[in-house]
C-alpha cells in the first residue's frame, strides 16, 4: 500500500468537489484555486513562520500530489490528468516528459528558483538577531548563530523536491511560494506601520 493511499477519502472528497468544475476551468487554475484558500487558512501562522507553516500544509500538499498523480479515483478515471498546462500534461515529470512539457517545467522550476533566490534575499535582509540566555555554552551558542546562517537557504530544498514532482505539484509550490514571499512582506510593512 502506498504511504499516501492513507489520504485517499480527502483525495476522493477534493476530487468530488473539483470535478463539476473541471470541464470548464483549466487544471491549472483549479492547483492555484487549491493553494490560495490553504494559504490564507494559514496566515495566522505566519506570525511566526518556520516548519509548524510547512507541516501545516504538508497534508494538502500530498492531498493535491495525488490528486493529480492518480490514474483512478473513487473507481473513476481521474478527468483532471487529461488536462494540461501549455501542452504539458498536468501529471508530467521533468525527467519523463516530452518536447513542450519539459519547456513548460523547466520554466516553472526557473520560475521557482526566481522566487526562492527573493525569498532567500529577504530572509538574509530581514533576519532577526541571535537572542540566547547569557548562561548557554559556548557550543551551544556557536551550533545556534550556524543553524541562523543556514536558516535562509533552506528554501532551496523546495526547488529540488519540485525537480522530481510532477507539474501540479511544481504549480502548487510556485503559487504556495509567491504566497509566502508576498505575505512575509506585507506582514512586516503591517508590524512597522
């Protein structure tokens, strides 16, 4: 049994929902309808990002991975893999797909190193100083300004998951990404004001 087999009642719930629209919206708008709302479902978390954000939105991550990995759902053929983005079938891996796919993803993947190279940016411009109680060990204190280093470049990971995800996925952590990018910003402008 697949690992993710163990989200297939909210697969079948989402894919119930989305299917009535799927014969008019594109399937790329219905990833970027899926992102949006978990997003701001999330935005009280914000307040203080980091991995609690992540692990939040892991589920639905997974829940739309297999949403649109799935040959079959709830015994149906799943409609949504026969919708594609510019020529690229919506399920299309960087390594498997053809000649317009790859185009397609590998310009999502630029898009995305695009918006972690801002967040990367920002994070290194904004990043709050090293607080530690005075009576922490020296190694202690040097283990905890590295993992401050660090702190900014792990965005990266998300680029080279998505080399390995299909385009839906890619999609998700595109719009999941800007999201982020933009409300960190606009938080900080709301705290200075």
């Amino acid at each position: 049994m697949h690992l993710l087999a163990l989200l297939d009642p909210c697969v079948h719930l989402l894919y119930a929902a989305v299917q009535p629209a799927a014969a008019h919206v594109p399937a790329p708008l219905l990833v970027v309808g899926l992102t949006l709302p978990t997003r701001l479902a999330l935005h009280p978390l914000m307040r203080r990002p980091g991995v609690l954000t992540a692990l939040a939105q892991a589920p639905v991550f997974a829940t739309v991975y297999r949403l649109f990995t799935s040959p079959v759902i709830a015994g149906q053929q799943n409609l949504l893999l026969d919708q594609s983005m510019l020529g690229a079938p919506m399920s299309a891996h960087l390594a498997s797909a053809g000649a317009p796919g790859v185009l397609v993803l590998i310009g999502l993947l630029a898009l995305l190193a695009a918006i972690t190279w801002l967040t990367v940016l920002d994070a290194r411009t904004h990043q709050p100083a090293l607080h530690l109680p005075d009576d922490q060990p020296a190694e202690v204190v040097a283990a905890a300004e590295r993992v401050r280093r660090v702190a900014p470049y792990l965005p990266w990971g998300s680029v080279l998951f998505a080399a390995f995800m299909p385009l839906a996925a890619m999609l998700y952590l595109v719009t999941s990404s800007t999201w982020g990018l933009l409300e960190r910003r606009q938080l900080r402008t709301t705290a200075a004001a």
